[in-house]
C-alpha cells in the first residue's frame, strides 16, 4: 500500500486522489512556511509515513523543520530552498539548570510558541551541553520547552536563548529521506553553532536517513552533522561556504555511507570524523579549500573505509589523524586511492597526510600525493609522528615532496 503524499507550495494542480494516494496542499506564504511544512511532516508521521513533496521556489522559515519516522521530504535540486530566518537573541533572566524544563529570558517577545530556540553561552558553545528546544509555552519572562536542558548555563557564564538552531532536524526516528533540498543559512546570524547539537542538516538517535542531492550553504555552523545514529547515507550532496566543518558525523555513528558529495570552502574542516565513527565509509568526494583538514579522523574512529577522494588544498593537511591514546587512538582504518594535492599553509607546514598519537594498524595504498605550490623543501607526503606502529604504506605515488615518508623521531626520516 502507497503512502500519503502531501504537496507544499505553490507546484500545481494536485493530482486526483486514488484509494492508496492522497493528496493535499497547504500555503507556504511568507511567515507560515514553517507551520506550513511542519503541519503535512506531522500528518504524514502520525499516518505512518509519506512524503511531503516541495515545489521550487524559496521558503522563508523562522523555525526548525522537525522530521518523523518513515517521512521523506522532497524538494527540486537546485529549485527548492529552505531559508533559515534572521537570528534572534536574548540573554537568560536567571540561571538555567540542568534538567529544567523551562528557562526564564530578558526579552520573551522575540519567541513565539512553536519557535526552535538554543539554550547556550553567548561567547562559545558547550557542545552537547547547548540545549536545542521548541517553545511550547510562555509565562511571563519563562519559555517552557519540549525537553530538559541537557546542562545547566549561568547568567555569570553569559547565557543566551537564541534561534540559531538546524534548520531540518530529526530526533530519536527511523527511516527518514532527505531529497533534493536547498538549505541557505542567514548571512545576518551572528552566533557560531556547533554542530554536537546543531547543524544546517542534523539528525540525533537516528537509524536509517538517507540525504541525497541535498546542498547546504552559508549556514553559521556545521552544513551537516548527525551524532548518535546509525547507517546513515549522504550522497550527492553539497555542504560549502558553512561557518564550521563540512560534515559532521560522530558520537557513536555506525555505518555511515558518505558518497560522491562536496565539502568544499567551509571554515573548519572539509569532513570531520568525530567520536566513535564506526565501520563507515567515506567514497569519491571532494574536500577542497577548507580553513582547517580536508578529512579529520579521530577518538575511537575504527575500521573506517577511506577511498577514491580528493583532497587538495586545505589549510592544514588533507588527511589528519588526530593525537589520541590508547585504546582510542584511530586505528583499523584503510585510505585508498585519495589524491591529496596543495594542502597546508606557512603555519601549519605542508603534509598530505598526517598521522599523531598512537595510531595503529593504518592500511596507506595507492594514495597520490603532490605539491605544486607550496615551497618544495617544506613537503611531506605523509608524516608518521612518534608512537604510531603497524602503518601499511604500498603503491602511494609522490610529486613535489621533500620527504615521502618521514618518521619525527628519526633525524633523517624514513623513505617509501
């Protein structure tokens, strides 16, 4: 039996209903997009699934747009844009404690019920400790929320309520889609989000999402993150110009598929294999003209699949493993096939790849690694720094190196 399709937008007429299709339509004028959108995601959930279909054009939100189990929601690549709206702040009118399920502002006018807000300090995130919740009530100064605050934030450390928050998101559900999407951040948004608790795309305890030839851009934070899920596939998808890392999976993620896609021009790293990324794979992308590593790989990342990417100039190394200890070191991983050309700075040196702590049992094949631009006595191919043991190096191709290999603790350093 076919499920539900819901229309959104102006796309035509709406197709005669059938037995096993319906069919409706529900006005994204300006300032109702979100309810608008939000409205046929729910009434698709609370059927079981279906898919909320989107037409080109451009969508003005003031909100998050909160997935539910079995709904995809389709737009037109290139066509349908998701507008994130103008950031609004206020400071905390009294501490916000851990576990709360409330928290009292300075200005409550600027959010109504229904608004995603983020619960943090002002100056620098506190990771999963920011809070990301919907207002579902309004007493006075107190803003009552649809969960706990995940940690407690005082009016001495700076507290905030503000709307920078995802703009799609989905939380503790299953077998979502992600299909042809714009998102476009807010050039006007001044606070940075971390991508633990948010991103322009961010999914939390999800098993089984699927993002295709979705793009996210100029979002003030990570373009996609996903933390504590499982098999989770991004493909075909565009995540640039963002004010933090490309792609942000980790906290536990298993299975991940990351495919054909580009990370190309963000602040941070291209693609950052956060903690416990797990069995994964990271295929025929592209990570250029990052701010920081084209791939980062690191706390308990293991037996991850590394192949057929290019990575050419960023900032600091086009592959980095992270310094971390044993038992979690990022260790069991194989890179295969990647082209890391131009990648580092005066700053940080230039090393293709970079592998710290005590990193063990790395498979390094048929990677090519080359330098055109940098200044050729300061090039490293890969960098093998003390502690690390078991690196499998065979077939790698080399231009405009220096040192191929180089060991830290051996003066003269090691060749391939």
């Amino acid at each position: 039996m076919e499920k539900i399709v819901i229309q959104v937008g102006p796309i035509g007429p709406s197709p005669s209903p059938s037995p096993s299709l319906a069919s409706a339509t529900a006005a994204a004028a300006a300032g109702g997009a979100t309810r608008a959108i939000q409205s046929a995601i729910d009434y698709a959930g609370n059927l079981g699934g279906g898919t909320v279909k989107l037409g080109e054009g451009v969508y003005e939100l003031d909100g998050s747009l909160l997935l539910r189990s079995g709904v995809r929601l389709e737009g037109l690549p290139g066509r349908t844009v998701l507008q994130q709206g103008e950031e609004r702040i206020s400071a905390l009118a009294s501490d916000a404690d851990l576990h709360e399920r409330q928290v009292a502002v300075e200005h409550p006018g600027r959010f109504a019920i229904g608004q995603t807000v983020t619960i943090r300090k002002a100056a620098s995130s506190m990771g999963f400790g920011d809070t990301v919740a919907v207002v579902v009530g309004k007493e006075g100064q107190v803003l009552h929320l649809d969960r706990e605050l995940h940690a407690t934030v005082l009016l001495d450390h700076g507290g905030i309520a503000t709307t920078q928050a995802p703009v799609v998101a989905a939380y503790d559900c299953e077998g979502i889609e992600l299909y042809g999407l714009t998102v476009r951040g807010n050039g006007n948004n001044v606070t940075l989000a971390e991508g633990c608790r948010s991103a322009g795309i961010y999914l939390y305890g999800v098993a089984g999402a699927r993002i295709e030839r979705c793009a996210v851009r100029a979002y003030k934070g990570d373009g996609i993150s996903y933390q504590h899920c499982s098999d989770i596939v991004v493909e075909d998808c565009d995540s640039t110009g963002n004010g933090g890392k490309g792609i942000h999976p980790g906290s536990g993620t298993s299975r991940t598929r990351i495919v054909n896609s580009r990370f190309d021009d963000n602040a941070m790293d291209g693609i950052f294999l956060c903690w416990r990324v797990q069995d994964s794979i990271v295929e025929g992308c592209t990570a250029a003209g990052n701010g920081m590593n084209g791939l980062s790989i690191g706390h308990k990342d293991i037996r991850n699949v590394i192949r057929f990417n290019r990575l050419s100039d960023n900032r600091y190394y086009g592959i980095f493993f992270r310094n971390e200890k044993e038992p979690m070191s990022p260790s069991y991983n194989r890179v295969e096939g990647n082209t890391l050309e131009d990648n580092g700075s005066d700053d940080m040196g230039y090393v293709g790849i970079r592998i710290r702590g005590y990193t063990h049992d790395v498979e390094l094949v048929s990677n090519r690694i080359s330098f055109a631009k940098a200044p050729p006595e300061r090039t490293i191919g890969i960098c093998l720094e003390p502690h690390t043991s078991g690196i499998t190096l065979g077939d790698n191709k080399f231009a405009g190196c220096a040192l191929r290999t180089h060991d830290h603790w051996l003066p003269d350093g090691r060749h391939e």
